[in-house]
C-alpha cells in the first residue's frame, strides 16, 4: 500500500480503500470455459454417482465412450492435490482403437482447456491443474500400469480384456488415493463381464450398476432400431442392443462342450491323483502371456488339475513354479515354434528349456481348425478343477472367431492355444505319461472317495 503525505490518517486511509477498490474492480475474473460435451439423459446418472466402484453395460453406439472419456476429463480437473500429480488411465482393447477412437476424443474435448500438454508418442495429456490422463490399448498395455499409482481407471470393453488385470494391476494401482475404477462395456454373453456384473448385483454397497438397453434411450432412431432388429441375429441383438448375457458367446469354439461337461458335474474339485503321471501344455508368449495347463490321463478320464499363467517372465521362473508343485511329472509339451532361433543368441527356447526341464515334446505343426477339433473331442473327456483352473475355464468360454472368420489373438486365445497344443499331441505322449490303469472319477468308488476327499479338502480350507 502507498502512503500519500500531506494527509491525516483518516485520509489515507480512505484513499486506501478507494484504490484497493478499483483494483478489485479493474482485475477481470478468470473466463469461463466450457468443454463441448453435452451429457445424454441416460448417463447423467453415471456423471452423478459417489460411489467408488461402477459398473457399465450399454448397448452398441449409446454414447459410452465419449461419456467415459469426459468422465475421466471431470475427475481429473477436479482433484486438488498438486504432489504427487494426479494420474488417470483409460485402457481398451487394441492400440487401434485406443489411438484411432478415443484418443481423439480427449484431444477433442480438452482442446478447449488452456495450458494442454500433448504427448502424443505416450497417449498421454496433462491438463491445466497438472492431472495426467494416459491411455493404454493393447492385449498386455495395462502391464505399464504396474507400480504406478492412480487415483481413476475405466476399463472399457471389458469382455476383450483379460479378467485377472482386474485383481491383478487395477485394484492395486488405486489403492494409494483410494482411487475409483469404471468397468464397461457391451455384452459378449456368459463371461467374465456377466460374472462381474453378478458381483455387482451382489454388493450394491460397493457397486453402483447401469444396465442401458437400446429401449431406455433416445440414442439410435427407432426406425433404425427395427432394421437393425431385422439384420441383425436374435442373439446378436439381445447381446449388442438389449445388453442381455444370457445370449450364448458369438463365436465361441468351446462354449458349447463347456456347458456340456459343467452340466455333466465335470466342472468341480479335481484332487491330485499320484498314481498317475502329471504332463503339461505350454503356450510360450514373448510379449504376450505364458499359459501351462496340467493334466492327468486316467483311465478314460482327461483329469485336469491345475493352471498357471502370467507375463513379463522368463523361462527359468516357469520351471522353478512348475517344480515347486507336488505332482511327478512325465512330460511338458511345447508349441512347435519353440524350436526357432533367437537371432540374438542362435539358441532356441527349446533348447534352453531341455538344459532346465526334461522329457520335453514337441507338438508337431498343424492346421488351427484341426487342432480346435480335436480339443472340443478332448474336452468331453475332461474333469476340471473348477478352482485351480478358474482363469483357463473362463478363457475356453471366451475363445472364439473374430468378425473374419479367423480365431480372434486376444487374452483368451492363449489358454486356447495352450489347450490345443496338448490336445493335438496327447496320444503321441502316451508312452510317456501310462494313466490307463487308473480309474477315472467317473467310476465307481474312486468317485465316491474322490468326491469325499475333495469335500474334506474343502472344509479344511485348502481348496475353495
């Protein structure tokens, strides 16, 4: 403040007043932005809700994505905290659709907004408050997200992404600020998606449920609706624009003959039987994931007993898992593109596996349509453990054909592949892995005890 002389004190001060005034008065507030995005009726409630967990299941072209995309905008520009900076991840299916789709989307709708920052080479934006907004395409992206803190994540189109990033990378990475997580998507039938949606339903506490059907919006014409009634499939229909899950997979390879051994009680606790010799399957990913399924041949039974999957590790970590098992092992079979030569080293997989792993076999090469023939024989014989085997039996459902008619390379299609592989060379290891002397659970009193010991093992705790 400047004091003027020559003057009493009442007067400065009174002149003091006058210019702090003026000042207030001369100092334009801030402009008022608004970003171009004008929420649809049925997802206002979406933009409303307080609750930590959402679930989202809306039919095709209702609008989801850019209301998620502005969801996450909203959120961002509201946190407050300035250290650490806030972070927030979209994460869909195909990079594809992540840089063609959405990330226009975001560029779109904080344009408006001063001060932007676009990395375009990460998909990243920070925004004005220094919130960060990355997304992530791609059947195995979300594992950047590993270690990373964020305080908001949508998963969307979540029946093409793998169930287990759900309790494997997202949960942990918002548990720092106590972030929030919107799962989304269009039906695909009774997977993983449906199984949520039930948990959902379960704990309405926790869970805040959309279920947006083409009925209940003014999204689509309604004569468009009614052509598209008509070109479209009944089941294509009730899953794509009435959001139902009761419609069977669309293009599901194994679907069926699941449903036939789970009706059959063929889905249920499998015990370890050590008459008979363990052989794994492997589907060996690089940048994708690795799947061993473990199996048993007994009498005429396929017993399948455990399950392993994961990423990001090399071989030596496989084995080491596979030989802290219990079981006696008489032989691992591996894809036939195991045996081709890193050009870095000159050595094959297979080779480097052999110094690690005996009695390994390789699946010879084979036509993709014949070995799904012979899994769909092979799973009819089979006796799953529903709980070591929980994440391949979900992926089996899920398997199916793209829109080209070819299987879709998706998180699925590992424990598919894996599956395959064993199927195609079962009876070629046959020498190595006996089992036709061993009674099946299927039959008689082994059954019975089998069932008794699982129950027992059950109630004990150590199996779920």
């Amino acid at each position: 403040m400047v004091v003027l002389a020559g003057r009493s004190s009442r007067q400065r001060l009174a002149s003091s007043d006058r210019n702090v005034n003026q000042e207030l008065f001369n100092k334009e507030a801030p402009p008022r932005i608004t970003i171009p995005y004008v929420p649809r009726v049925h997802f206002r409630p979406l933009h409303s809700s307080i609750k930590r967990w959402i679930f989202l299941v809306a039919h095709r072209r209702a609008g989801k994505t850019v209301a998620l995309c502005n969801q996450v905008v909203r959120k961002a520009l509201e946190n407050p905290r300035t250290f650490p900076p806030p972070r927030y991840g979209y994460i869909g299916p195909s990079f594809a659709q992540a840089k063609d789709l959405v990330w226009g989307y975001y560029k779109y709708y904080t344009g408006v907004l001063p001060n932007v920052k676009v990395v375009e080479g990460d998909l990243q934006i920070v925004l004005p408050n220094g919130a960060m907004v990355n997304l992530y395409g791609g059947a195995a992206a979300y594992e950047r997200m590993r270690g990373l803190y964020f305080d908001g994540v949508v998963a969307d189109e979540y029946p093409l992404l793998n169930p287990s990033m759900l309790g494997s990378v997202i949960r942990p990475c918002l548990a720092d600020y106590r972030g929030w997580a919107v799962i989304s998507g269009t039906s695909a039938g009774d997977d993983h998606f449906h199984e949520l949606k039930k948990r959902a339903e379960r704990e309405p506490e926790e869970w805040e449920l959309y279920d947006i059907p083409v009925t209940e919006t003014d999204a689509l014409d309604p004569d468009e609706v009614q052509a598209m009634r008509k070109d479209m499939t009944p089941d294509e229909f009730a899953r794509e624009m009435m959001c139902s899950f009761e419609a069977p997979i669309e293009g599901s390879y194994y679907g069926d003959v699941m449903n036939e051994i789970s009706l059959a009680g063929q889905i249920t606790g499998v015990p370890y039987d050590p008459n008979s010799l363990v052989f794994t399957s492997w589907d060996l990913g690089i940048d994708d994931e690795m799947v061993i399924w473990y199996m048993q041949r007994c009498g005429r039974e396929l017993h399948t007993i455990d399950f392993t999957q994961g990423s990001g590790k090399g071989l030596e970590h496989y084995v080491g898992e596979i030989k802290s098992k219990p079981y006696a092992y008489g032989c691992h079979v591996l894809p036939h593109d195991i045996k081709a030569r890193e050009l870095g080293t000159g050595v094959s997989r297979k080779e480097v596996l052999d110094s690690m792993l005996p009695n390994t076999f390789v699946c010879p090469l084979h036509r993709v349509e014949d070995g799904i023939s012979a899994t769909r024989a092979l799973i009819r014989q089979m006796w799953i453990d529903k709980t070591k085997c929980a994440a391949g039996i979900t992926a089996l459902r899920a398997y199916s054909k793209g829109k080209n008619g070819k299987p879709m390379h998706n998180w699925a299609s590992h424990a598919a592949d894996s599956m395959r592989t064993g199927a195609v060379a079962i009876n070629m290891i046959s020498p190595m892995i006996g089992g036709s002397n061993v009674i099946g659970i299927g039959s008689g009193a082994l059954r019975r005890n089998l069932k008794r010991l699982g129950s027992v093992q059950s109630n004990s705790g150590r199996f779920r």
